[in-house]
C-alpha cells in the first residue's frame, strides 16, 4: 500500500491528466518571475517617465513652500488648493500604474496560458488539516523558498558592500558637481543600482520557474493502476463497453444483413418502422429464415433494396413485431408462429415466378 501511495508513482503523467489539473486552475506558476517582470516593467516606466514626475514633485514642493507660514484653514478652498498642487503628480504616475498592471498580467499569461477555473475559489477544508498544513511547511517548495531568500541576501549583501566601499567617491564628485548636473548622477547611480539587482532577480526568477514546472510534473505523477483507473473513467465501465460493442456488432451485422434483402422470398413490414426479409427453400430448409431485419432507417433501405430486387413487401404488423422481437438475422422462425406464416407462402406459391423452389 505505500509503494502505490508514494514510490509508486513513477510515470510521466498522461495529457489528460494534466488537461484535467489546467481546468482546477493547477498550473506551473512562478510567482518570482511575475514579481521580476513588473519590477523591470516599473524600472523601466519609472526610468521613461522620470523627468515629468520630477518637474511634477518639484512644482508641488515649491508651491507648499511657498504656503510656508500662511497655511490655510481647512475648507473647500483647501481641498481645491491640494488637488490642483498634486494632481499633475498623480497623472504622472498613472502610466508607471497602467504598465505594473500589464506587465502583471501578460507574466501569468506567458507563464500558464490562458486561464480560468472557479475551483481555487470554492472552500477547501483540507487545507484546516494540521498534518497537511506540516506537510507543507517541511515540503521542497519550502526548502528551495528558504535557499532562494538566503541566496538572494547574501548577493545584495555583497551588492550593497560593494556600493558602500565606494559611497566616500560618489558623496565627493556629488559635493564637486553643479546642481544642474545632480540629475545625471542620480541617474547613473539608478541605472546601475537597478542592472545589478535585476540581473540577480532575473536569474533567480529563471530558476525559480525550471523548479516550478518540475516540481508541478513531479506532483502530478501517475502510478500504473492510476493510468489503468483513468483510462477506465475515460473510456467508460468495462460492461458498458462490452453492451456498446455488442450493440454496434448488431447494427452492423443489421446493415450488412441489407444486401441480403435480394434473395428474399417476401418483406414483411409494420409497414414503416420495421421491416423482416424471409426466406425459405423447402429442398434444404427445415423452416424459412430470417435473412434481414432493420428498423427506422435500416427499414427503410431494405423496403427500397426489396423494390429494386423485385421482392414482394407486405403489410403484417403483428407478425412482423412478432418475428422482430423473437428473431435473430440468420435464425429460423419459431414453430408458434407457422400459422401466420403458413397463408403468406401459399399466397407466395401461387405467384407466377416465384423463386421458393428454385
């Protein structure tokens, strides 16, 4: 029992599995890749719209100053006074916004694909279970979250060693620059700043994504008797697989039975719903045979077969229910029904060129 639970569980798992788990919502996500992508997407906009959200900051701090000893009673005037201050802040920041939530988007997008499921919505009270909820806390996703942080702490650590051994340069050519100039230097220190942490978070997300989607495979694993049990509820109960074959065996032996309708003596039909083709030759048939029978549309192909063979289609509702419902194609009639058969081959008999002799 606990090598099927668990070392079991060797094969790859099926497409179906997998399309399966993608309609729950179980897809390989990394939340650090979509984390990095909008914080280069805001580097990036913060970096376009630098200069305009400056000059904006810099205008709304000049105008509070210049309130600087006359402030103004609280009033409408004053909430007048403050939106048109920090209202072309604000716009500044709306592209930077717009672009977060974009590159928020298209990251889970380009990761999973398009996807919706209900079901992460829906209450899973197995989650209140405290040996699942260990579980989780002493599982691989834990341990490799642990080994990413530190990781990632001991190279911004090194990062920020190193800023800090040259801070004494950059404060002294900050100190000798013209004011005009600070900008630029501000700007440089950001660029670089900013490529060293992204070129570390970039590669971290990387990594981060192989051991999600490996980690996802490794969860979805399938033993063999899961691959047989799926395959069950794919194709169905075995007993109704063997009906449905049985089934299709019949209609099709029905439908092949239809060529069959030339060399019958007579159709007996109900007159539309069912049709029975009969033939009996006295010389090596102890009693007439069943050569055909169909219903609905086989019914229908066998009164046309019969009216281009010349065969004789006759109207006998109850015997042909009769003869339908007891009778098997290539099977005798039954003894109990002679007596209605009996008066449709003397009437046979009595046809010119009838063939129940030949």
């Amino acid at each position: 029992m606990m090598a099927e639970n668990g070392q079991d569980k060797t094969e790859q798992p099926t497409s179906f599995r997998l399309q399966e788990a993608r309609d729950k919502g179980q897809v390989p996500r990394s939340t650090e890749l979509s984390g990095v992508m909008v914080t280069v997407i805001f580097s990036i906009a913060l970096m376009a719209c630098g200069y305009t959200l400056a000059a904006a900051w810099a205008r709304a701090f000049r105008r509070t100053l210049l309130m600087a000893g006359n402030a103004p009673t609280p009033s409408a005037g004053l909430v007048h006074w403050l939106q048109g201050t920090f209202q072309p802040t604000w716009q500044a920041l709306v592209p930077v916004v717009l672009a977060m939530v974009v590159a928020a988007v298209v990251a889970n997008i380009v990761q999973t694909g398009p996807t919706f499921s209900t079901t992460p919505l829906k209450p899973d009270f197995s989650r209140l279970n405290p040996a699942q909820g260990f579980t989780r806390v002493f599982s691989r996703r834990m341990l490799w979250d642990l080994l990413k942080l530190s990781f990632k702490v001991a190279v911004l650590g090194a990062m920020a060693w190193a800023a800090a051994s040259s801070i004494e340069h950059r404060v002294q050519a900050a100190a000798a620059s013209a004011p005009s100039s600070m900008g630029l230097l501000l700007r440089s220190i950001y660029v670089q700043v900013t490529v060293w942490v992204l070129t570390l978070l970039v590669a971290v997300a990387l990594l981060d994504l192989i051991f999600s989607r490996r980690e996802y495979i490794r969860k979805l694993r399938m033993s063999r008797s899961d691959i047989k049990d799926e395959g069950k509820r794919r194709e169905g109960d075995p007993d109704i697989r063997h009906k449905r074959k049985r089934l299709m065996a019949e209609l099709l032996k029905h439908a092949r039975s239809v060529r069959k309708v030339p060399d019958a003596d007579i159709v007996l039909t109900n007159p539309t719903h069912l049709a029975i083709a009969l033939q009996y030759r006295p010389n090596t048939m102890r009693s007439p045979i069943v050569l055909s029978k169909g219903a609905d549309a086989v019914a229908a192909q066998m009164r046309s077969a019969a009216a281009r063979a010349g065969v004789p289609c006759l109207r006998s509702p109850e015997l042909a229910r009769a003869l339908f419902r007891e009778c098997r194609v290539d099977q005798t009639v039954p003894a109990h029904l002679y007596t209605q058969l009996a008066p449709i081959y003397r009437w046979l008999m009595k046809r010119p060129g009838t063939r129940i002799f030949s």
